[in-house]
C-alpha cells in the first residue's frame, strides 16, 4: 500500500507517495532519478549504496524508505549542488582515485560520513572504517590516497 | 617521421582469438501458438526448457572476425571536426575502467596538434562509430591506439593542405601546432574552426585515407606519455554519469526474469495468474523465456516471487565443485597426449611430475549486467553495459529476428567488466521485455545473479613433467592443460624438448568464458610454480634457476630488474621464521611481467598476508603513466583475491558462494606494500597492460608459501593445509 512518506532530500524537503518497504535506494533512484548512488550488492557488502541520512553514513540499499520519514538525506548529488565539489571530491579527482568509477560515489559518501564525526578519526580507523566498500577494479593503491588527502583536509 | 619499430597495423585485428564467448541461445517466437492456445486455457502453463543449460551446448565460439576488420577507410569515419572546431574521435571500443577514453584523446590531440580539451571521444554506438571489435584481449592499445592516430595525422595533413590551398601558399610554408594552422611567412592563422566551414573539410576528410601520413615519434611526444586524467573524471566524482543502469527514458518501466534454482534445470509448468492478476504488472512469456514488467523493480520482484512459487522444475544432476577436477580430467574433449619424450625420461637425473588446479572464478565487476531497452516502431534502441557492443547487436537481432540494421546498442562508460561482459543476455531481455510492454524497460540483474548466471572464469586442471640431466638443466618439458585454454601456454624457457598443448572438457560444468588474462592465470601459476619445484630438485636458487633457461630479452630484463629492486639475492639468504620469499614471471599479449613477493604466514588464523609485492612491468611505450600505474595495481589487487580467497562452490548444481558475503573479493585491508616498476622501452610497438600484470601474483605468493613453510600449494585458491610442518 503507497504512503507519504516526507523527508528532506538534499536540503529540499519532500513527499512521495509509494510503498514504505521499498529500499530507499530503489526510491531514490527510479522515483527521484538521483541515479549517483548505485546498486552493488543489495546486502550491505559493498557500500555502493552509500548515503547520509541525518550526517550519518548508511547503506541505502538495506534501508526502507519508510524509515527515513522526517529524516535528512543527503546523495552524491547533494554533496556539490551548487557546483562547487565538496573536498573529498576534490581530493578523488585529485589523487585519480577513479577506474570504472561505479564504486566512487558510494565512497564519497561513506568518507564525507565519517570525515564528519567529531573528532576526525585517525588514519587507521578511517581505513579499517572503509573495508566495507568494495571497489572491484582493486583501485585501493589510489583510493587510499585520496582518503588520506581528504581526512588531512579535514583535519585543518 | 614513422617509428622505424612500430608497424602500427591500421586494420584492427580480431581483439583475441583466445576470447571465449558463449551467448546464450534464446528460442523466442518458436512456440509462440502453443503457448498462445495454453494462455487461453487460464491454467498453469507448460513450456519449454528454459536455456539453463547453455554451457552445455556449443563448443566455444571464436569472435566475428569481420568485427575487427572493416576498421574505417575514410577518415571522416574516425574523425570529425565540427564547424565550431571540436573534434570527433568515434571509436566502436568501450570505456570499462580501462582508461581507454584518455588514451584515445591522448592519441588524437598528438597527432593533430590539438589541445585535448578540444578533443571528444565518442565510444561504443553501433549507430555511429566504426566495429573496432571486441573491448578485450588488452587491444585498444596495441590497435585502436594506433588506428585513430593514423586517421588523426591524416586528418593533419588535410587540415595543412586545405589551408595552404585557401591561402594560395606552398604546403611547406603552413605549420600546425596549439590546434591552430600558421602560415610562416605572413603570419596569418586559421582555427579548425574556420577551416571547417562549408563542405570541403568534410569531403577532403572523407577522401582521406587513415594509413598515408606520418606519425609522430615517440622522443616527440607531447601529449602521450603524459598523465592526461580521465577526460569525464568530474561526471564520475559528482554522481552524474549515467551508467547502462542509470538510464531513464520516458514510461521507463522495471524488469525481472524468472531463474531457474539450479544448473541444466527445466521448467515444467509456472502459474503466471497471481502476477498477472496484478494490475499494474505485466507478464511475458515465449519459448523457454519468463519475465515480468512493472512500474517500480520491488513490484516487478514482488510479481515474480509470486509466480515463482509456482514454478516446477526438472532439475538433472551437476557434479559439485569439491569433485570438479576429477569431472574435468573425465570429460576431456580429446584424447590428452602421453609424454614421448622417452630418450630424456631414461637418460633424466631426475625427472618431476606435479598436478595444478585453478578454480572457477567470477568477474564480478561492480555494476551487474544491466540494460534499457526501447521500441520506436522496428528499430530497436539498447543501453547496456558490454565490452561487445557490436557482438551484441548480432545477438540481439538473432534472438529477436530483426535485420541488424534494426538494432542500434549503445554503450555508456561501463561500471567494470574484466573479460566478464562479451554477450548480451541482459541486452535481449530487456529488449524481450520491453517488446511485449510496448515501453522502454530497464533491466537490472542482481549481485546474485551475476554470480550465478554470468559466464565463469574457467577452472583448470594442468599436468606438468619435466626433465634434468646432471647439471640441473631442463631437458624435458611436457605441459598439458584441461579446460583453462591456450593463453600463456608455452614456455618462454629454454629446454631439450617442449611440448604444450590445451585440451578442452565437453561438457564443462559451468559457463565459460573469458576473464582478465584468460588461461594464463591458470597456465602460469602451473609453471611458474613447478619451474620453482624443479630448482628445488635442482638445488638452485629460483632466480638462478630461471635465469639459466631464459635467453635474453624483455622477460629477462623484467625478471633481473624485480629481482634487484627488491634485492632477492640478498633477502633470500637470511631466512625469518614464517616469513617467505617468492617470485614469478611472465609473458602474454606482448607485455613482459615479474614480481617478487614477501609473505607471512599466520599459523593461527590458517591464512597467508603477502606483505610486499615489488613488480616489474615493461608494455613499450607508456601512453598515460598515471593510468598505466592504476591498471597494473587493479591487476595485482585482483589477482590476490585470486591466489588466496576467490572461487564458486557448487553443488546439485546451485553455487553457495553467490555473494559479496561469502565469496570475498579483495577489500582495502588486503593491500600490500606495492613497489612496482615500468621499464620505460621506446623501442618496441605500445602493448597492452591491462591483464599480465596479474599473471605472476598466484605462482609469486605459492613460491613465498613454500620457501617460509616448505609446503608447496598447488591449487588456486591457495590454502593451508590444516596440519602445518612446524
Ligand atoms: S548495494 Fe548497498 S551495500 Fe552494496
Ligand atoms: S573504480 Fe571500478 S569498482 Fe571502483
């Protein structure tokens, strides 16, 4: 049975009328053509989903959009809406942190997450905080730079 | 000035004769009447054997040849300049993580003197770009590379001629550089731009033929061999480049197929009324093929899970993977040769036999097989992620029996594909679907059928024999391999006598096909590690050994170079307790491999850590070194979980590792210290680099295993055994 759900979706509020058991993922795709986060997995292995609900890392995939209700959701799409790149991204473009890019914005959104806690959390535990997202082109050598450059930015 | 060395073949070869692919048969329309007649009866419906069993049926398919060879003759085929001066590269191979799309703007704007940013590649659009064939094989460098540099240089000199004719002056007087044309004397200068107002460009460019004008030397490089970052790197960091799966049309509508539960089992009768009682839901059933469309993919997954209850299948049985091997060596296709080398066997001091395995294993690429499809009357439209756009086309209208002129694919950079992704299944599905919904469909196949229903690495048994005299010298080597195939499969070493053959199984227990570096994975993990078993027997260091039978040349220099950086002569005299040393080399598809690897060995946890990987590579001339260096860690970093973790478990013909959670690719925590080495050759065509770099690291890390413990691992997966030799 279709419901309301309200929410605010990268800084905008909003209301959609569907199925609150969807995954949010599902939602924020196909209903709101904020095609940035991606499917990997469905079973929260792999973090392609990723996404900030209320400033906090989740995987969209395993989430309902019946749980988000009244919550603040924040996409890739969200991070640079007014077309200045957030510095995370900065530093992925930076450090060619990229091959087929399908894990990337899931990444982006899994570091801004936990760039986000205060205080920044040290070198390891970002590390060890990102084993949850795969990237199946093994660009780790890559992406761990650019982890590094974004946590030292945010560090300042 | 043309590179003395470099031959730069203009007419694109079939990407790789060693490529596997096997589309699936699909028999839409066959039984169309029957199964109109059933549907009228409202009942539960009988139809035909869905194509579960496609492994089973063909032996292995070559690529269309004619894919690779009717490259463009016109230059306006590859390149066009627009009246407002951008330029066109259309090229039909498909961007994959690879790094292709840098390159090929690499390759235009050296050769027409522009600056890249004036450059766009239009990739992998069966309506537009000329068939460059499959994306594989490490090809797009060593051919498509080359192709589009010799349409640009003749594009050059058009640009040169038509100037020079414009202006009334002598064709020496009129330079080229910065994307502009000067004439010398007076000064005066046209945009490309300007030259390409009215129609004459357009008719010179088409005049022009691709293989005619010189190409820049590599000393005078300006813009290969630079780190030029991928030209769409923003649309990646922001979210907004749409990938196959991110396709959204108007009336777009969600599909899901109905899978069988296991291998080679066929449908008997699905109810489809429950799904069809839906209002918003519908159902498409012809030949053996079963689908569902509805508004959002939960409904089209809630129409099928209810149809699928219904569903009876007669399954047959599969042999599971822990007697896979035993199943291989039983259905060899042909009888497998005895070792003739019978003067050697009597006169050898010692002789070696030792049996390798390699696992099936899965590509896996991040995004999963996905595409749109859309009707607009005849003319069929699809999006989908492939390494085969033109291959797919062929599918497509054969299963959908439609000229291929009907049929335009469309490929968008692509979320990964590692060999994975040659046919087009998930494309006919979609196109099935969205046929009978009279609306563009997206279909999008799940991690856990990617698992299951995508091809496989094949598995491989590989039996190897050899021979030394007195003064540890092979003087025998007898190397047969089963199912894995021929990639890699010879020998670089020198020895007495040599044979190498590749034997396929009929019927092979799961889908083949092609994966990163093909069989050499397989190939060299068997050689290279029994190359360590015999200096064993030898008494000789494995550098020493190896040096000894490889004649000079660039599989020796990448050996010599990874064994100094990483000062193996020295490191390997001082053992550390359950520490080990380990190396490997290799050749395959013209590029040249060696790495030396430290591992610890964790007693406790049963597990090895490789904790430094030093690796040289030597692939010709470096194009873009920044992404050189990218593809060559992906490939160490994917062959790790290779060596040590990946491989499909099956049984009753059902895989039980079809998951992110159980089969385990590699994470961030499993990234060693990587040392790694271009030699930088000028003197020898670009080769490709996406794939050899992987072939060393298995055999590398079972040598590591044996020097720290003395146990010697010979199957892929490497695992320790449960009993470990104090
Ligand atoms: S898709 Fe959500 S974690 Fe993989
Ligand atoms: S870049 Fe391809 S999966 Fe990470």
């Amino acid at each position: 049975m279709d419901q309301s759900i309200s929410f605010t979706l990268n800084g905008k509020p909003l209301t959609v009328a569907t199925d609150p058991s969807r995954p949010l993922l599902e939602v924020l795709r196909e209903d709101l053509d904020l095609t940035g986060t991606k499917y990997g997995c469905g079973e929260s292995q792999c973090g392609a989903c990723t996404v900030l609900v209320d400033g906090v890392a989740v995987r969209s995939c395993v989430r309902t959009v019946g749980s988000v209700t009244g919550k603040k959701i924040t996409t890739i799409e969200g991070l640079s809406a007014d077309g200045k790149l957030h510095p995370v991204q900065e530093a992925f473009l930076a450090e060619k942190a990229y091959q087929c890019g399908f894990c990337i914005p899931g990444m982006i959104m899994g570091l801004v997450g936990a760039l986000q806690q205060k205080p920044v959390p040290g070198d390891a535990e970002l590390l060890s905080g990102m084993h949850g997202h795969i990237c199946r082109c093994c660009g780790y050598p890559n992406l761990v730079k650019a982890i590094r450059r974004a946590a030292a930015q945010a560090r300042k | 000035m043309i590179m003395p060395d470099e031959p730069l073949p203009f007419i694109p070869s079939p990407e790789d004769e060693h490529q596997i692919i096997e589309p699936v048969e699909f028999d839409f329309g066959l039984r169309r009447r029957t199964f109109m007649q059933l549907v009228a009866t409202g009942l539960a419906i009988a139809v035909a054997p869905w194509p579960t069993d496609a492994q089973e049926q063909k032996q292995q398919r070559r690529p269309d040849k004619s894919g690779g060879n009717n490259a463009p003759k016109s230059v306006w085929e590859r390149i066009h300049i627009g009246k407002d001066g951008v330029v066109t590269v259309l090229t039909g191979k498909v961007e994959i993580g690879q790094g292709a799309r840098g390159e090929f703007t690499q390759a235009a704007a050296e050769e027409l003197r522009v600056p890249t940013e004036q450059i766009q590649v239009l990739m992998s659009d069966t309506g537009l770009v000329p068939n460059d064939g499959l994306t594989a094989g490490s090809g797009s460098t060593p051919r498509t590379v080359p192709a589009i540099r010799q349409a640009a240089a003749a594009a050059r000199e058009a640009l040169l001629e038509l100037a020079s004719k414009r202006w009334g002056v002598e064709r020496t007087s009129v330079e080229l550089s910065g994307g502009k044309i000067t004439h010398t004397v007076t000064k005066r200068t046209f945009t490309f731009g300007e030259l390409a107002q009215g129609e004459e460009l357009p008719k010179t460019l088409e005049q022009a033929t691709p293989s005619t004008a010189a190409l820049t030397a590599v000393s005078d490089w300006k813009v290969m061999g630079t780190a030029l970052p991928r030209p769409n790197a923003r649309d990646i960091v922001t979210g907004t480049h749409r990938y196959s799966s991110d396709i959204k049309r108007a009336d777009m509508l969600h599909g899901k197929v109905l899978r069988a539960p296991s291998y080679g089992a066929k449908l008997i009768s699905v109810d489809v009324a429950p799904a069809k009682a839906m209002k918003d839901v519908i159902v498409v059933q012809d030949g053996s093929f079963t689908g569902v469309v509805a508004p959002t993919t939960a409904r089209a997954q809630e129409a099928l899970d209810a149809i699928a209850k219904t569903a009876k299948w007669d399954e047959s049985p599969h042999p599971s993977s822990k007697e896979m091997y035993d199943h291989l060596r039983a259905h060899a296709a042909e009888a497998v040769p005895k070792n003739e080398f019978a003067e050697e066997l009597a006169a050898a001091k010692k002789t070696l036999r030792a049996t390798y395995h390699a696992a099936y294993i899965q590509h896996a690429p991040m995004e999963t097989r996905a595409a749109v499809a859309e009707w607009k009357g005849d003319q069929l439209t699809v999006w989908t992620g492939t390494q085969n756009p033109f291959g797919n086309r062929s599918e497509l209208a054969k299963a959908l029996r439609i000229p291929e002129s009907k049929v335009r694919v469309i490929t968008p950079d692509t979320g990964g594909g590692f060999g994975g992704k040659h046919t087009g299944e998930a494309a006919i599905e979609a196109a099935r679907l969205a046929q009978a919904a009279g609306k563009p469909v997206s279909l999008k196949w799940t991690r856990a059928e990617e698992f299951i229903w995508a091809y496989f690495r094949p598995a491989a048994v590989s039996d190897a024999e050899a021979t030394l005299d007195a003064e540890g010298r092979l003087t025998s080597w007898h190397f047969i391999t089963l199912n894995a195939g021929p990639s890699a499969l010879e020998t670089p070493y020198r020895s007495g006598k040599k044979l190498a053959r590749s034997i396929n199984c009929a019927p092979p227990p799961l889908r083949p096909g092609s994966y990163r570096a093909l069989a050499s994975t397989a190939n060299n993990f068997a050689r290279e590690s029994f190359m360590d078993e015999l200096a064993a027997a030898a008494g000789a260091d494995p550098l020493e050994f190896r040096l000894a039978h490889l004649p000079s040349g660039r599989l020796r220099d990448v050996l010599e170079e990874a064994a100094k950086r990483f000062k193996w002569s020295e490191r390997v005299k001082s053992k550390k307790k359950d520490i080990g040393l380990g190396l490997a080399c290799g050749t395959e598809k013209g590029s040249y491999v060696a790495a030396c690897v430290e591992v610890e060995i964790d007693r406790k946890q049963g597990k090895m850590i490789p904790r430094h990987v030093c690796e040289v590579f030597d692939c010709g001339p470096i194009i873009n070194p920044d992404n050189l260096r990218a593809q060559v860690e992906g490939g160490i970093i994917m062959g790790l979980g290779g060596a040590l973790r990946e491989g499909m478990e099956f049984q009753n013909g059902r895989m039980l590792n079809a998951s992110f959670s159980a089969y385990e690719v590699p994470r961030f925590r499993d990234l060693p210290e990587l040392d790694l080495h271009m030699l930088k050759r000028t003197d020898v065509a670009s080769a490709g680099a996406g794939e050899t770099p992987i072939i060393v690291i298995a055999p590398a890390i079972g040598n590591a295993v044996f020097h720290a413990t003395g146990v010697r691992l010979r199957e892929l997966p490497l695992t320790l055994p449960e009993k470990m030799p104090s």
